[in-house]
C-alpha cells in the first residue's frame, strides 16, 4: 500500500574543506594510466589507502617540463557545503593525461555500526579533449583503520563531450557495518586536455545508501503497520 513501506535512507556524505595545493604540490601520478593508455583509476586507491585525511592532486609524471605555475588554478579544490558539492580545476596540458584528484576522508556523516548497502561517486566532466587520452575514470573505496580495503568500485568513460556524467557505485551484498577508523576514497583520474586548457571537474559528490539495525527496522514496520490499519479504517 503507498506510504506504508519502510525505505533504506540516501546520506549524502561531507567532502574535506576547499584547499589550494597549486601545480608545484601536485604528486607524482604514475600508475594511474595502464600501458595500453587507457585510465587506471583503481590505482589512487592503493596510492592513497594509508593517507591521512585530506585532499590529494597528482600530475603525470612523463611531462617534458615540470609545473610549477601559480598563475592558474590548476590544483585547486572547492567545496562547498551548502550542497556537499566540490570542483576541481586541472590543467589538461599536452602529456599531462591521467591528472588526478583523491579525497581521504572519515565521513562525520556516519557513525559506528552503521549499516552501509552502497556508496557511490559521482561528477560531471568538462573537458577540451585531445585525441591522445579521452577518458575519465571513477573510483570508490572504503578501507579500515589498517588501509585495508573493505571494497572497491571503478569505472571508466570515453567522452569528447563536454558536460559528460559519470558515477561509479560499490554495492555491498549484506550491508557493510561501518566501525571506527573506516575512510572513504574518492578518486577521479582526468583526460588530456588540447594545448594549455584549464578544465573544471564539476558537482563531485559521495552519497551512501543506510539501512535501519534490524531492531529499528522492525519498530518502524510496527508503527507503519499500525499506520496503514488506521488508514484503513478511516477508509471504511
């Protein structure tokens, strides 16, 4: 019956604060394309499973030249918390593909013994593309205090299109039971840009599905049954 049915919930989660790292803190970025020249998103999280909280950038490392301009914005991260949304400004220079960005973070959205069923990252891509490396690729993790990995999602997306939307969801079968120490991993792996190009990764955002402690759930199916019967009656 409508309105009677209990719903897992959609939490979207906290992103770290805005920061600048600018080109000459960008890290070395090596493994992030496969030798085929195609994106390797998996590989920020093995980069990045032992990090502290914080927001990572990285660069290719087979550059002619190295970056260090502070005259752009290149490097730069936003977020803003009124939408939980964050962007980030890459350069998409020639040679400069598999650009990146990683958010380590322990989401104060969660709490112990929270019941997770799926995470997911999502954003828009804006890029001027060059013929040489067109893909963007995703990923999703959650490890433990350890680094151990807990689970692990990725995808890729071939787009000269501006404007392109990508998301990526690690779905956990039987709910995995958030505990103390878990952090999130959110990694966007960039395109090659056409000559100099600044391109703005754009509504980046993690949101989880929750489901309810059995206990809870089962009281809520109570109350919404109670609620359907009165519904009922005044019906009849």
């Amino acid at each position: 019956m409508p309105g009677c049915m209990l719903y897992a919930t959609e939490v979207q989660l906290t992103l770290p604060g805005s920061t600048d790292c600018q080109a000459k803190g960008l890290k070395d970025s090596s493994g992030t394309i496969n030798s085929d020249g195609t994106a390797n998103p998996g590989a920020l999280v093995n980069k990045y499973k032992g990090s502290a909280d914080g927001v990572y950038l990285g660069i290719n490392n087979n550059l002619s030249s190295s970056i260090d301009n502070e005259t752009t914005n290149e490097g730069k991260w936003v977020y803003s918390a009124d939408n939980k949304t964050g962007q980030v400004t890459l350069c998409g220079r020639n040679q400069a593909k598999g650009e990146n960005l990683t958010l380590v973070f322990s989401p104060t959205d969660f709490v112990a013994n929270d019941k997770i069923s799926s995470i997911t990252l999502s954003a828009t891509g804006n890029a001027t593309f060059n013929l040489d490396f067109k893909q963007y690729g995703l990923v999703i993790a959650i490890v433990d205090a350890s680094g151990n990995i807990k689970g692990q999602e990725s995808a890729t997306f071939a787009s000269g299109t501006a404007g392109t939307e990508m998301s990526t969801t690690l779905i956990f079968d039987n709910a995995l039971v958030w505990q103390d120490g878990y952090k999130v991993i959110a990694g966007i792996v960039g395109p090659q840009g056409a000559g100099t190009t600044e391109y703005t990764i754009q509504n980046i955002k993690v949101s989880a599905i929750t489901v309810p402690e059995p206990a809870t759930a089962t009281l809520s199916l109570m109350a919404l049954a109670g609620l359907c019967v009165r519904r009922r009656r005044q019906r009849v």
